[in-house]
C-alpha cells in the first residue's frame, strides 16, 4: 500500500525563537537540497552523525530519504524559504514494533529546536503506524543530541558500549511527554507573539487622508493612546497623516515594521501580505472583512511562508496596555482602561462591550485581541500569554468556534490553576453538531460538548455579558468562598425573601444560624430583629448596629459567603445612617466574600471602594448575585479539588483493537455498524462485561441457544436484529420473559413474519437481574473528539434526556462527576433499603469506553442500552458501535492552524 503519509499536508510550526518552519514528509526533489545539508556540515558534525567523515555519506543519506517508498520507513524534513534545515527518519526495517531513528540539523542552526520539534512530528506518525519505541546510536561525546533525546519527555534507557550510547525510547503518550511538548510550544508561542503584542515599530497600510477610515481611526488611536515607538503611515497619496510620516508601499519604509496593520480593501490584502513578507513584517493584523476563500487562503500562505503571525482578518485590532509597551490598536469608541484583565473575543461587538464594562468597573485591560476569523492566533495563544506577561489576573473569552479544543483543554486546566478563566457560553441553542440516529449521537448536542470542555478545564462559564461582568466583579474584588453557604442579611423582609429564592435557585445553601452566633447577632441588632437566616435586621438597623452584626458573622466561621440586601428606608435617611458604609467597612475582616445587592441600583453591577484597599460587588437585584457567588463556590471547590489523572485499566487490548479494526475497514470500506458478534470481539478487547448472549438464525437454533442459557428461573430475552436496526423496542422487536421452547418458536416466527426481508438473527440472552438500566456511550466529535455520555438508559432515555457528558480521556475526577451528575444519580446510592449499585464496576465501564474511544478515532459512535447496575455488578446488556475510515489525528502535536 502506497506510503500514507506523503499524501498528507505539510504542516507549519514553531521554533523555539518564534520562527515558522513547514514540517512535511521528504520527497524525491528534496535530494539534492538533502545532499547539501549534509554537504554543508563541518567535519566534526559529520563524525557525529554518521561516527566517520566519508565523501560518501551525503549522497547515500539523500538516496534514503528521498528514494521510492518502503514500507516502515518515513524521513520528515523543516523547511524555511526553501531551504532544508534539518532531517529526521526512522527505519523499522520493514518489521517489528521497534524503530532506528537519525536527526540532523543544518550547520548554524542547532539549539533552535529544530531537531526536537522534527522528533516530536515523527514520533506522532510512528505512533499512527504502530511503532511502539525509537532506537538510536550515538558517540559519548554528542551530548547535544542526546540531551535532545533526555529532554523529549519520553521514557529513555541508554546501554553504553564503548564510545558509543544506545539509546532506546519508549512512544507511550504519557503526561510527562504531553507536558514537555506543551512547554515547549509556549515558549515557542510567547516568543512569536512578541512582535504583535509588543512591537517596536508599527506601520498601519490603508490609514486614510480623509475622517471615516478604519486604518485613519487606527492610526488615531495608536498615536494618542501612548504609543512611543516608531509608528508610520502607508498611504502613496500621503507624505504625512496625523502628523505621522507615511510612505507610498511598506517595501519603501525606513526599516521593516515588527507590526503591519492592513485596513485596505478586501482584494489588495494578499499583495499587501505578501509584500510585509518580503520586506520583514514579523506580524501582521488585518482588520479587514470580506475575503474570499482565494484571498483567504493567499493571506495565510504569505503569512507562513514569511514567518508573519496574524490576528485576523475581520476583526476590531488589538490592544497591549501594559506599562512601557501600550498599543492600542482598535477602532473602538474610545481608549480602554488599563488594568489586569486579558479580553480575547471574536466578535468586535462583543469586544466593546466588554471594554467599557471592564473599564467602568475599574478592572481595566492588561491585553486586548479582537480575533475576528481566527485564520491564525487563538485563544489558546492568549492564554499562553496572560500566564507569562506578569500582570494578567483575570482571563476573559469570548470564542464562537475552537481549533484544537483538546490542546486548548490542557493549556485552560493549568492557566485556571494560577488565574480565573471566563466565557460566554455562545450557541447554546443549536439543536446539535449534526444529525444522527443513535442515541448517542442525538444525545451529544454542541452545547453538552462545550460545557464538558468548560467544566473540565475549569473554566467559569457564564450565560450571558451580564453575568459575565457579575462574576467578574466578584472574582477580582473579593477572596473564594470555602464553600456554598451563604448567609443572607437584609433591612426588609421581603428584599431577604428574594435573596434567598435567589441563592437556593443557584445551588447555594442557605443554612439556618448556629444558636450562638444568633444569640450574639440579636445583642448588637434592634428589637425585634430575627436571627434566621435571612437575618431580618428590620428597617431600624443603624449603621454601627449593622457593622456589628456583619462583623460577628464574618468572625464566626459559620457562614462561607455574606449577601446583604439593603433598601434605602427613611429611617436611615432621618438618622444620616450610611448602611452601605457599614458593608463596606465590614470587608477584609473575615475570609469569606461579601457582597450587596441595591436593589434601587441603577447599574447592573458596581465595584464599591471598601476597607483595606478592598472593593465590594454591588448588584441591583438579588440572582446576579446568587449567580456570582455560585460561579465562585464552584471555582473554589475546582481548585481545592487535586488534578485527576487517567487510570491505568488492565486487561486492554490496544492492539489487538487496532487489527479489529483495521480488518473490519478493509472488508467494508465506507464503515457502518457492527454485527452482534463484531461488537462482542471488540468490547472484549476492552474487557466491558457483557451479559451473556447467542446468537441465532433459525427457529431451532433460537431454541438451543435458549435452553443453554436460562437461567434458575427458566426465562430468556429474544431481539430481533438486522444492518441498521436503531430503537428496537419502538419496532417491537424485542420479546421479554420467554418461558419455554415454544414461546421462543412463536416469538421468533413474528418477528421473522413482520420483518421479512430485514432480519438476519436474533440474539438470544437470560432474563437479567432487577437493578437500574442506565446508558452509557460516546460519539466521536469532529473538532472536540470522542465525547463520553452516562445517564437514565432503557426505554426512556431520549424521553427523559438525564445525561451527562465529559471529553476523553477521562480522568478519575471526570468519571466520578460524569456518574453523579444526572438526576438519576440517587437512585445508584441507594438508601430507604436499597443498597447502591456496583459503582467501581460502573467506574470501571465508563472508563474502558473512555479508552476505548480514545484509542479509536475510527469509532464515530458507540451506544450500550442499557447497562444494567446491581448492587454486585455491572454488565452491557446491549451494545452498538458505528466504525468510520478516520485517519488518526494527534490532538497534541505541535502546529499552527
């Protein structure tokens, strides 16, 4: 079979300065170019790579690699402008699981990581082809190369045979390996964003003579929002714009831009890429909207072919307003703020407003990127960034789409561990990512796949820019709560009702006070106060008094969080009493939050100077902040909860799934479902219990397998079955409680009369247990991956529609919050006599088709309904899998989009 891997696209990447290089697989006009990387080596760097200096060694290394395809054999080569600069192959010898590798890199060019990401490229498509370890050879002396090998993250063994080191690498996707790569691809990142985000120097292309252009506003605002570097004009009607020296073309500029901002129309900008390019542009923002899918795929071209990143097209600019470097590079109304919170969105609207609201809290702007269509920079990047730049505390996004959802998983899970990151959780009505029959795939909507991503990674997602601005607030303002208890405090009855529908509505608790902090609050409160919770403080509470009555709250321990509900009362007003003063001097004196709501509050949400250099929350109405403090208490039980790892599943067979698979894609090349007996095989692979089964294509077979496997109480299950059958309990294709041989005849006579022409068979199998049927499934989505679903199973399951869900590969976090997080979960708990069900067996099913998916890119989708739960064991009682030809793809590779 043809080498699958020279049919595929080149793929660019970064390296360790920022650099873009293309990664692709050798081809035969590659020879003399690999000929003369060897050709240019120093002597000494040829004794290392090949251990003697022969005038031989470049020709026959080029005839390797760029010779005629054979199989167990893939040489990759960087390439930068046309120019090799470095190799890196691997040779099975056309058996075995085992593999020899070389690496060379250009004269000049080593500790760039050039060989390090070449091996990263080629231990991904060894992995595809099932090689399982690297070998290599090479001199004691070469201690670079074989700190290369040290560094990868990949498992290393190294026997030393004189002046010799074999070294022997083990391909297993550990976390360790997933972590070096991730490392390296930040600082890869963080260096190619530097020229966008701090640059030097920056030319905006397209700044008008005339009011009313988006490049003029541009220009306008990068000259008066402190910009002090060099900044010019490209305009060749213009010798001056803003009193800013413009030149005719970028070509004719003083000195190569770090940063060009193109605002010209949609058809002149892949000229206009082209030419930053050449003339040594390091980034490019272009703000222009409108470009075809040529002129689309002409700007991202220059883009890689002359190391450029990109922000754009069509979008609002971008804006870094940390001290020394501030750029504001937006057409939006006016400056934003400066401050500490990172802002990445893809909308301009959404941009704004989320710069004025960030502005008019206080908050301010760390670093602002309107990412418009997204061709290049992500927010992944973004949050690469804030986790470096040494002042971002807040994250906000605002993503319509993602690149690489598995990638960006990882980055989110370790940047929320330093900082909060936070979304708007956009297209929560899209009825799902597309149509599909099963339950699983009806099951996986966009909205249950975001939110598994969001939640796994810890991320604060909020439903609306409202409450978006209200957990933010919180979260900047004041410290986590330990937990969901809150204890409300109000001057009117009636504001404490709202409060606490509000708090209980959110998932908040609101316990009654211990009877010591009751009594301490009814001495310091007016008569007639009532010290429940809400503690009605009634509308006669001074000042001093409600100071007091927070004060022994916030030292009492009893409480995780404090709301106070005020109304202005003309009481207070008679008595100059300021009861919002005494909130906010309460602050600071305790660690739990504080916050206010007012409700004649005129804005949504303010930030109130407190004590102690502090700020209190402000809400006009009670659920913002309900809403706040539930985002908080989650935020703090995310953090207080350790990392989860992935569970080592024993009895799995990897590869013996692959060569299932791999057999049944050739005997049916478009894929499709399985047979009973094909599902069966490749579960066991995984070791799922499975309820005993036979199958059966005759009425007396039917018979048979019925007397072999009754159970004590005599009674078998008969369902019918051919290619394609989904819901066969709405095609009444199922017979339960079959007592003896002739009601097994009669049962299989009907089906086989109503589904002439259809059936093939049926499985047979014994009466199961009671206990509770649940379902469990995954669909393999195209962007996020496999996607795991548990909830309610049997007929019910679309019906009630209680599932939850989680990406894979699931963690034991991810497993045990999949399995408790439906409305049916109680039921598994048992109590009022019950006892639970098997719930490490549980554990354990979920887990092996977390793997199982996660091994098999090729499974689009896989449904057991139901799996039975009893409180001795677990087993799939019905099984289907849907297989797909998908080339496997490594989510964590290194590449840009």
């Amino acid at each position: 079979m043809k080498d699958d891997m020279v049919s595929r696209p080149p793929v660019h990447a970064l390296l360790t300065d920022g650099t873009t290089v293309c990664i692709r697989s050798a081809r035969a006009d590659d020879h003399p170019r690999v000929r003369r990387l060897y050709e240019d080596m120093s002597p000494e760097n040829l004794r290392l790579r090949f251990f003697v200096v022969s005038p031989s060694s470049a020709a026959a290394a080029a005839d390797r690699a760029c010779g005629p395809y054979r199989p167990g054999y893939r040489a990759l080569v960087a390439e930068r402008h046309g120019h090799l600069l470095g190799l890196a192959e691997y040779d099975t010898g056309g058996t075995g699981a085992e593999a020899e590798i070389s690496v060379a890199v250009a004269d000049g060019l080593h500790h760039r990581g050039v060989g390090t990401l070449l091996l990263e490229h080629l231990v991904s498509a060894a992995r595809a082809e099932g090689v399982t370890a690297f070998t290599a050879d090479a001199l004691n002396e070469n201690r670079a190369m074989l700190k290369v090998f040290a560094d990868l993250g990949l498992r290393t063994a190294r026997h030393f045979d004189g002046p010799e080191v074999h070294c022997t690498i083990a391909l297993d996707a550990s976390d360790t390996y997933l972590s070096a790569v991730e490392e390296r691809g930040r600082a890869a990142d963080l260096a190619s964003l530097v020229p966008l985000l701090r640059p030097g120097t920056v030319a905006v292309v397209g700044a008008g003579r005339r009011p009313g252009s988006v490049g003029r506003a541009i220009l306008h605002h990068i000259k008066t929002g402190g910009f002090t570097r060099r900044l010019f004009a490209v305009n060749p009607a213009a010798a001056s714009i803003l009193a800013v020296p413009s030149y005719p073309s970028v070509s004719a500029l003083p000195l190569p831009p770090d940063l060009a901002v193109i605002a010209v129309p949609a058809a002149a900008v892949p000229a206009v890429a082209e030419e930053c390019g050449k003339a040594g542009v390091r980034a490019l923002l272009v703000v222009t909207a409108g470009l075809d899918a040529d002129q689309s795929r002409e700007l991202l071209a220059a883009c890689r072919s002359h190391d450029m990143r990109l922000v754009g097209p069509n979008c609002l600019g971008i804006a870094n307003l940390e001290p020394g470097a501030r750029l504001d590079a937006t057409f939006a109304a006016g400056h934003p703020r400066a401050g500490t919170a990172g802002v990445a969105v893809q909308s301009g609207g959404v941009g704004i407003a989320l710069l004025d609201g960030l502005s008019r809290l206080g908050i301010g702007v760390s670093s602002f990127v309107s990412l418009g269509d997204k061709y290049d920079v992500s927010g992944n990047d973004l949050l690469q960034w804030w986790e470096s730049d040494g002042r971002t505390d807040l994250a906000l996004l605002h993503l319509e789409s993602f690149g690489n959802p598995r990638a960006f998983s990882r980055t989110a899970r370790r940047v929320t561990r330093r900082m909060p990151v936070l979304t708007v959780d956009a297209g929560r009505t899209d009825a799902g990512r597309r149509a599909a029959a099963s339950h699983t795939a009806a099951a996986a909507t966009r909205t249950m796949t975001r939110q598994a991503l969001f939640t796994q990674a810890g991320i604060t997602a909020t439903r609306s820019i409202g409450e978006l601005f209200e957990t933010v607030a919180l979260l900047h303002a004041q410290p986590l709560p330990d937990g969901p208890s809150v204890v409300i405090v109000t001057n009117a009855g009636g504001a404490g009702v709202l409060a606490a529908d509000a708090c209980a509505e959110a998932g908040l608790a609101v316990p009654s006070p211990g009877s010591a902090l009751a009594d301490d609050l009814l001495a310091v409160l007016p008569h007639g106060a009532a010290p429940g919770n809400p503690v009605d403080a009634t509308a006669a509470v001074t000042e001093h008094q409600l100071e007091a009555c927070l004060d022994r709250i916030t030292r009492s321990g009893d409480t995780d969080a404090v709301l106070v509900a005020l109304v202005p009362t003309a009481l207070a007003a008679a008595t100059g009493d300021d009861l919002v003063r005494a909130v906010t001097g309460a602050v600071g004196r305790g660690r739990q939050p504080v916050v206010l709501v007012r409700l004649e509050q005129a804005l949504p949400v303010e930030l109130l100077p407190a004590a102690e250099d502090t700020r209190v929350p402000s809400y006009a109405e009670p659920g913002a902040a309900a809403r706040a403090l539930a985002h908080a208490a989650r935020r703090a039980a995310w953090l207080a909860r350790p990392a989860g790892t992935v569970p080592a599943l024993t009895d799995v067979g990897t590869e013996r799934a692959h060569r299932f698979v791999d057999a049944y894609l050739q005997a049916h090349p478009d894929g499709g479902w399985l047979e009973p007996h094909e599902c069966a095989d490749l579960l066991g692979c995984y070791a799922i219990p499975q309820s005993p089964w036979a199958w059966a294509d005759t009425e007396d077979a039917a018979v048979h397998a019925a007397r072999r496997l009754r159970g004590p109480d005599g009674r078998v299950v008969m369902k019918g079955h051919w290619p394609g059958l989904l819901h066969k309990s709405a095609q009444r294709a199922v017979y339960l409680d079959l007592r003896n041989d002739a009601q097994v005849r009669a049962a299989y006579r009907d089906l086989e009369t109503r589904f002439a022409g259809l059936l093939t068979g049926v499985v047979v199998q014994p009466l199961a247990d009671r206990g509770i049927e649940l379902f469990a499934g995954v669909v393999q989505d195209d962007v996020f991956g496999p996607l795991v679903l548990f909830g309610a199973g049997g007929t019910a399951t679309e019906v009630l529609a209680d599932h939850a869900a989680r990406l894979a590969p699931l963690t034991d976090h991810d497993v045990h919050d999949l399995i408790t997080s439906p409305r049916c979960a109680p039921l598994l708990l048992g109590g009022e006599g019950r006892e639970p069900v098997d719930l490490a067996g549980l554990e354990q099913v979920v887990l092996r088709l977390s793997r199982m998916a996660s091994d098999l890119p090729q499974l689009a989708e896989a449904d057991f309904n139901p799996v039975l739960a009893t409180p001795g064991r677990v087993s799939v009682l019905d099984a289907r899998v849907r297989l797909l030809p998908r080339r496997p793809r490594d989510p964590y590779l290194r590449r840009l989009r």
